[in-house]
C-alpha cells in the first residue's frame, strides 16, 4: 500500500464511518474505482482503532458521567444512567450474536461491487423516506426503553451487510423508536463504542492467525488520518443534525450507487 493510499482511505474510513454512508462499502469501493489492492487486516485494525479512540474522547465527559451517576446515591441519577448503560448494552446483543453465526456467509454474499452499490442505493431511498415522515420525532436518549433499545439492536445487526452504514442505519432506528434525530445520532455513536471494539478483537484473531505485513509508517498514517477526519465528521454531524435532516446523505448514496452500477455496465 502506498503513502497516498493509506491517507486516502484513512481519511475515508474517518468520515464514513460516521456519516451515514456506510465506510465498509466505501473501503471496497474506492480500490474498485482507482484498481488498489484491497487493504491488509492491520490496515483496518488500526484506522478502526482510530475511530474508536474518536468515540471515546467526543463522548468521555457523557461516559464519566454516566459512570459518576451509577455509583451515586442519588436514586434518580443512578436509575437514569444505569438505564442508558442497559439499553446500550441491549442494542449490542443482537449485533454480536448475528456477527458470531452469520459473519462470513454476510461478507461472502455481500462483498460483490455490484451488490454494494444496489445497497447504497435502497438505504439512500429509506435514508430520504425516514427524513420526510419522522423529522418530528422528539425523544431523548434518556427515554428510551429496553425493548426499543433492543429493537434498535437488530437495525443494528443490519449493518455486517456491507453498504448499509452502521451509523446510518442505527439512526434510522432510534428516530423509529422516537429518538430526534440530534439524538439518534448521540445514541448511535454511543451504541457504536462496544461494536466497534468487538470489530477490533476479531481483526486481531485474525491477524494472529495471518500475521502482520503491514508497514508501520503506513499504518502510522491510516491512524492519524482517519482520527483527524473522523473527529471532524462526528462533530459535523452532530450539529448538523441539530437543524438539518438525512436526505441529503440519502441522495449522495443513491447517485454513488448509480455511477457504480454504470461503470460497471460500461467497462
């Protein structure tokens, strides 16, 4: 992998991941596009880790807090915050049980560009629909219950499909189950803490088994990249939600699918 390479789709991976977009048909789809090699499991372990550490540092006042609340006396804090830390542990249930059985025959299945760019384009269709019919939705993170945080878990199991969005698809459920869209996206990235560290320990199975072949400076390079990127977008959205809705990335996907498809057609 080359130095343009590695900061092209660590920067890719940093936004992506975080814009309902979906990163993982990003990653495939942008080597398809400029005939790269698809990048090494150390590649993905490292800018996944840099979006973790991301999570972490934009929500550590939200999880010190949730933390200081749960071992107060105060009933109704600690009530509050142990409920928050049981609807996300709800809603990444449904998420590891289906990545454990169902992983590989996913990736298989969906790992073909075409099949990537036809995803891109439904999810974009529902991204525009949610949009339009739940934009008055009000909630709180704080409100939810845990069979909604339990309903959003199996949204989020949607996204080992690959060109669905983690991000994006996790949003649409919690404004399903009354979350405002501000706070979809809170809940969301919130909830994308556990799941994107249990990503993390399978790729490092994985490269225990395979080894590691990677050049450090490039890897150095896939981290740094997708951090600074990744702060910038989890920020973005965040305030963008606060006035703005999700159609617009809907219709991004949709016409990223369709110039994939016609590429596809005209090679």
């Amino acid at each position: 992998m080359s130095i343009l390479q590695a900061l092209i789709l660590g920067i890719i991976q940093g936004i992506t991941e975080f814009l309902p977009v979906s990163s993982s048909a990003h990653l495939s789809l942008f080597p398809f596009l400029f005939g790269w090699q698809q990048q090494s499991l150390e590649f993905d372990l490292i800018v996944h880790g840099a979006t973790l550490l991301v999570l972490i540092i934009s929500f550590k006042e939200k999880l010190l807090g949730m933390l200081k609340s749960s071992l107060k006396r105060d009933k109704d804090s600690n009530k509050k915050s142990r409920g928050l830390l049981y609807n996300l542990l709800l809603t990444s249930i449904p998420a590891v049980i289906v990545a454990l059985i169902f992983n590989d025959t996913i990736e298989n299945l969906t790992r073909e560009v075409g099949i990537i760019a036809v995803v891109l384009i439904i999810v974009g269709i529902v991204l525009i629909l949610v949009d339009h019919y739940l934009k008055n939705t009000r909630g709180e993170i704080w409100d939810l219950t845990g069979k909604s945080a339990l309903v959003i878990g199996f949204f989020q199991a949607l996204a080992l499909v690959r060109g669905i969005s983690r991000s994006g698809i996790t949003i649409i459920g919690s404004m399903f189950n009354g979350l405002s869209r501000r706070d979809a996206a809170e809940y969301t990235f919130l909830a994308g803490i556990p799941i994107t560290a249990a990503s993390m320990g399978k790729l490092l199975l994985d490269i225990r088994d395979f080894g590691i072949t990677e050049d450090l400076s490039i890897m150095l390079i896939g981290f740094v990249s997708a951090f600074i990127s990744g702060y910038l977008a989890i920020n973005f959205l965040l305030k963008f939600l606060t006035s703005h809705g999700l159609s617009v990335f809907g219709y991004y996907r949709v016409v990223f699918g369709v110039i994939i498809l016609l590429i596809l057609v005209l090679r």
